[in-house]
C-alpha cells in the first residue's frame, strides 16, 4: 500500500428492517452472502474487503466496518451511480465515515486484535470424494484422534489454525487468543445452490508484526477464507485493552 493510497478504515450504518427487506425481494437467505451482493452491487470495485457486520440483539440499527482501497467521499460517490433506492436506505450515504490507516508498521509492535473466522480446512481430490471440500477444523482433528483419547479443545485448536494463517503471511505472530463465541452457520456463495455448514467463530487476542509489509498485506487481504462474506477483517486495539464499541 503506497503513501499516496493508504489503506482506508470504513465504518457505516445498516438499517436492518430496510436490509431485511431487500434481502427477502432478492431472495437471499444468508446475511454474509447478501451484505457481499449489496457492497458489490452499491460500491463495485471500491467496495471494502475485507469486512465485518455487527448486529446488536434486537436492534434496528448494524454497524458496517472494512478495509479498503476508497475512503467514504468515493464511496459515497459510487452509490450515487450504482446503488438502488433501496439499497441507499440500507446503507446511507451520510452514515459513511473512513479513515486511513498507517502506511507503515513497525516490526516488534505488539497489537490487539478481534477477529470473526471461519476455522476449515480443504481437503484434497485425493483424500475425498468431493474436490476441495472444507471441514471444521476442530471437528476433522477430534475425528484423526485415536479410540480413547481426549481431543483438544476448540479454543486450542482454533487458536493454532490462526496462528498459522498469520505466520503463513509471514506478517504476525500469535502471542495468545481466547475464543470469544463459537456457532455453526449455513453458508451460501451464490444464489440457488446447496448451502454448506461450517464453524463461525469470534476470537481476541494478541499480536506481534513481525514484518511491516506483510503485515499491512495481511490488513488489507484478512485472515482466512471467506474473507469477503464478512470473515477475516482484523480490527485492531492497544495490546492489554478490552475492545470496546
């Protein structure tokens, strides 16, 4: 990421009943899959990636927060071309805010961080009769266990599966991880096809960049697969604080 095109934060509303209502005209039944559709179809190439949505229980109003190339005037100026009425009231345009982030970090920094993942793992044609397949991680793990010996916990496994999507990036290294909350949920990638069930997780932690670069690589791509259905989006804290907002 150069000094003239740094990285931008963005942070939006989404007004769920409105959000809601679109997704039911469109006939999409998996929120991921339908806030990827409405950030493609309102922002095109600028549109952020990866991202994160936060729903509060029983609320009207989610918070939209990404990563991306375009901060929230050329946002707002590509909904103005592409997005539909409907889709404006979803996420509107006043609503938008962006910041950029650093365009350099330093290595030995030690962060904080909250992350959604989706914790599989893909199997080959070899190994499987369905090429490419993905599999909870802690769940194929549990089944490699031998008759009799007590698998390790999901929070331990989950923690080693990020710790090597980080270090595969050569960006960061896992100083430690709890996870925060764990459910499984239907996925859908395009419309009319078969759903697939997988691990939806929640984990916090600690940091240290290991290499600038990388680093800012890793900020800007997320961590895992499904990084734009809403997984993968590293938001950042001072390492030893709660996150908060």
């Amino acid at each position: 990421m150069s000094q003239s095109a740094p990285l931008q934060m963005i942070r939006a509303d989404i007004a769920v009943s409105e959000f809601d209502r679109w997704m039911g005209s469109r006939g999409l039944a998996d929120a991921d899959h339908a806030l990827h559709c409405l950030l493609t179809e309102s922002f095109g190439e600028l549109a952020p990636r990866p991202f994160r949505a936060l729903f509060p229980r029983g609320g009207t109003t989610g918070t939209l927060y990404g990563y991306g190339p375009a901060g929230a005037v050329a946002l707002q100026d590509a909904a103005g071309l592409f997005a539909c009425p409907l889709q404006s009231k979803i996420i509107p345009a006043g609503s938008l805010d962006s910041k950029p982030m650093p365009s350099e970090w330093q290595a030995g920094q030690r962060l904080g961080f909250e992350v959604r993942i989706r914790p599989v793992i893909r199997r080959s044609r070899r190994a499987y009769s369905h090429p490419g397949r993905e599999f909870d991680a802690f769940q194929y793990e549990a089944e490699q266990q031998p008759k009799g010996e007590t698998p390790r916990s999901r929070e331990a496994v989950y923690t080693d599966w990020l710790s090597r999507q980080l270090e595969g990036r050569s960006g960061a290294r896992l100083e430690s991880a709890t996870l925060q909350s764990f459910q499984r949920t239907r996925a859908y990638r395009k419309r009319n096809t078969i759903y697939s069930e997988g691990p939806d997780a929640l984990m916090r932690g600690e940091l240290v960049i290991t290499d600038g670069s990388a680093f800012a690589a890793l900020l800007a791509g997320g961590v895992g697969r499904h990084r734009a259905y809403g997984y993968g989006m590293l938001l950042l804290r001072p390492a030893g604080h709660a996150l908060r907002g």
